[in-house]
C-alpha cells in the first residue's frame, strides 16, 4: 500500500486525504520536511496559491520538494497545486518549484462567483465523463513538447496533464465522489514508480 502525502499548509487536504484513503492508499498530511520522509508520492491540494508560496518559503519546503521530485516521486497538483507546479505562471517564471513544463494563468474564469461545474472527458480515465468543480481556476494556456494533455473541456481547453511522474488538473476532484483521478495517480504513477524501483 503506497504511502501519499497531502501537503496541508492551506486549502482543502482533507478532502484529498480522504479521497487518497478511498483508493487504498496510506495518506498523511505533511507540512515540515522531515515529513516527507518515506513518502511514495505527493499531492499539493488547491487553496490560495498566494498564501501556500508563503507558507512554503517559510517552512523552507521548495528545495525538499524539488528533491521528491528529481528522485522521480509521483506529485499531483490540483488548482493551486497545478500553479505551484507551472514552469510558467501569468507569463512569468515562478520562484516556487517550477517543475512541470506548462504555462498557467491564474483566476482564468474568473473570481469566486463566476465557479463552476461541468463535465470533462478523460479517456486515459475510462468512457464516462468526469464531474469537474472549478473553483477560482486556472487556465492551461501551453504545454511542453512532453506533457500529455488528460482532460479537456469542450472547446478543447485542457484541464488536466501529465508529464511523466508529474500529474495537475485545473479543477478539484476531490470535491466529489468520483475518485478516478485519485485512483490514476495511485494505481499508474505511484505503482510504475514502485515497480521501476524494484526493478533497479
């Protein structure tokens, strides 16, 4: 059973713990670098993106972040998550971890009335579409040459990408009972990772 930590300085971990918990993972919250300690993978939940960066920088979490990251550990991004992990974010690089190779703008659709929920279609996921929550999102605007485009909405915007070990969606799965992309990045992220190690 993989272990999957949740970064929980801000935002809605919870609601990942407990959706990693229905998909057979071991889930714990993390907030100081010791607890990445033994970790398989980790997700950074949405929240503010703003305040995560501080809350980052003061608890000194950029570089142990990095580090999972070079070692090859599986790390998912939602929203705020996804900002963090842009190499690019309103056109500018970011001082944060910078480790995905995708272009974001923040607070695309607009403020916190102008939320949303539709379906999107994931094929890598299975056939039926998946309840996608947008909450101050943000929008893809690029991806590199090696991100894999997962998810789209219909006029063809991605919403979700995959480059390697590294997985974002713009929108909050964890806000509903369908745990597939939870379940993905467990059963195909992590468990490739665990295999390429047994395999070395």
């Amino acid at each position: 059973m993989p272990e999957v930590g949740v970064l929980a300085l801000q935002g809605d971990f919870r609601e990942h713990l407990r959706a990693l918990d229905a998909v057979g993972a071991r889930a714990r919250p993390v907030r100081l670098p010791s607890e990445l300690d033994g970790l398989d993978a980790l997700v950074i939940p949405g929240g503010e993106s703003t305040t995560m960066r501080r809350l980052m920088a003061a608890y000194e979490l950029a570089e142990p972040l990095r580090a999972l990251a070079a070692e090859g550990k599986p790390i998912y991004g939602t929203c705020a998550g996804c900002i963090l992990l842009a190499r690019r974010v309103d056109g500018e690089s970011p001082p944060e971890l910078g480790l995905m190779d995708i272009a974001v703008s923040r607070n695309a659709y607009g403020s916190q009335v102008d939320s949303f929920e539709t379906e999107v279609v994931a094929p890598a996921l299975g056939p039926e579409p998946i309840r996608a929550v947008f909450i101050r999102a943000p929008r893809i605007d690029w991806l590199g040459p090696g991100v894999e485009p997962l998810a789209r909405l219909e006029d063809g915007t991605v919403v979700a990408a995959r480059q390697g070990s590294l997985l974002v969606s713009t929108f909050h799965p964890e806000l509903t009972n369908d745990h597939r992309f939870h379940r993905y990045f467990v059963e195909r992220l992590v468990a490739a990772r665990e295999e390429q190690v047994a395999a070395t």
